[in-house]
C-alpha cells in the first residue's frame, strides 16, 4: 500500500513537471510569436514611412521644378516685355515732352522728368537682375508716391517713414513697388485719419516694410481698377524661388476694414 502511495505521488509530481514544462513551452511559443508580429508591425511601419518620405521627395522635387519653370517664365516675360520697348528711346521721348510741356507749366514738367526718371529705372538692365540695391528700391517706391500725391494734387494721404541705412544690401526687384501698388489700387486714403500707411525698417540685418491701408468699399471711386491679389500672389513665387524660407516672409492680414502687408528679410539669414 505504501507501495503504491509512493507510485503514485511520483506519478503526481511527474505530470506536474511535465505540466509546467508545457506550459512553460506554450508561453515561450507565444513570446516568440509576439517577438515575430512585433518585428513584422515595425517593418511594415518603417516601409510605409519610408514610402511616404519618398513620396514626400517626388513632391517636393516637383514643386521645386514648377517654381523653376515659373521664375524662368517671369524671366522670359520681362526679357520680352524688355524687347518691345527700347528704354533710351522712351527715356529721351519723355525728355523731349519735358522741354515742351516745363515751358507751359513747372508743375507738369516735374511730373514728366519725374515719372522719365521711374521708367528708367523700372526697365533698365539692372532690374531684370535676381536682386538689386535696396536703396534704389526704397526711391522708387518713394517716387512712386509722390507722382501718386501730385496725381490727385495732394488730396490723398500716404504716410511713408523709413528707418536704417540701405544702402549695403540687395533685393528681389519690383517687389516694394507691387505692395504699395497694391495698397493704392485697392485701398481708400482721401482721409487723414485713414491714410495708407507704409514703413520701411533694417534694423540689426533684420528688414521689415510693412503697408497698412483701408478697405476701399467702392473701389472705382478714387483707384483704378483691377485683379486683387494678382501682384502679391507673384511675390510669393518669387520670393520663394530666391530665398529660403527660414530668411523670409510675407504676411497678409486681412481684416474687415484694414489690408497689412508685412514683408520681412533676415540678411543675417542670407549670409549663412
């Protein structure tokens, strides 16, 4: 009897020896298998990130080439533009009407020279260039309005304020030009108190110009008119196909009564 007791705690402990070793196989089976759908899931995760990176890629080098096309687009419109008009023919034209017209009236002999002076410029060499002296730049916008000013013989109000030396650095041309035009044509300023605001700052390498007008509600009242936001959206192409992004920027704010461009270049940036 003692016999078999012994039997069968033996028999007792044997099964459950070889239960835990089961068990103990089944666990091992199940970890490895987890270890396998884990190391499966990663690599499906890492072929769809590297999948969308490379799709990412494919993107970005194509939007690369359609701003290539664009800027070479631009370059061939103004080369053609360039092309119909001689610069010195028109320049000594305008001369011609000076010596007429100054004899009649200094005024309007003013505005002529004046406005001779801002197409030379305007279609010289220099500015068909990817950039330019900012100086020349910030004249022109400032003979831009002060022919605008003598236009409606001073009955609007622009408010120009310039601070810092510009003279040492360059820009993507006709871009100051094609805010405050935009400011003009579809803004309203025949107030004091509402007048077209414009700024323009370099401060420690830093250049901001920025151009605050109100909403003209009837906009063949004072301005010509014209396509809104055609000129600003071809300054966004431009500047992105001649600065990067981290050295540039141009914020539009447009609220219910007021239109702000800000324009802003980090030179520091640029030098890097």
């Amino acid at each position: 009897m003692d016999f078999n007791q012994n039997e069968l705690i033996t028999h007792f402990w044997n099964a459950q020896i070889y239960t835990i070793y089961a068990l103990g196989y089944y666990f091992a089976q199940m970890s490895i298998q987890q270890q396998k759908d884990i190391a499966l899931r990663d690599r499906e995760i890492a072929e769809q990130k590297i999948a969308l990176a490379e799709k990412e890629a494919k993107i970005a080098k194509q939007e690369l080439e359609i701003a290539i096309l664009a800027k070479e687009k631009a370059l061939a419109e103004m080369a053609f533009l360039r092309a119909q008009i001689n610069p010195h023919f028109m320049y000594n034209t305008l001369n011609m009407i000076f010596e007429r017209v100054r004899k009649a009236s200094r005024e309007a002999g003013d505005i002529v020279i004046a406005f001779a002076e801002m197409m030379r410029y305007a279609t010289s060499t220099k500015s068909q260039d990817d950039e330019v002296d900012l100086q020349g730049e910030i004249d022109f916008v400032k003979q831009y309005i002060d022919l605008h000013l003598q236009r409606y013989h001073y009955r609007v109000y622009i408010d120009f304020e310039e601070e810092g030396d510009f003279s040492y650095h360059r820009i993507v041309p006709m871009i100051l030009i094609t805010i405050v035009e935009n400011g003009i044509k579809h803004g309203i300023f025949d107030d004091p108190e509402i007048a077209f605001t414009i700024n323009a700052s370099l401060i420690d390498e830093f250049f901001v110009f920025t151009a605050k007008n109100k909403k003209n509600p009837y906009p063949n009242f004072i301005n010509d008119t014209g396509q809104t936001g055609v000129g600003i959206e071809n300054i966004k192409k431009r500047l992105l196909t001649t600065y990067p992004a981290e050295a540039h920027s141009l914020e539009i704010i447009d609220g219910d009564e007021d239109y702000t461009v800000i324009f802003t270049i980090n030179f520091n940036l640029l030098r890097k």
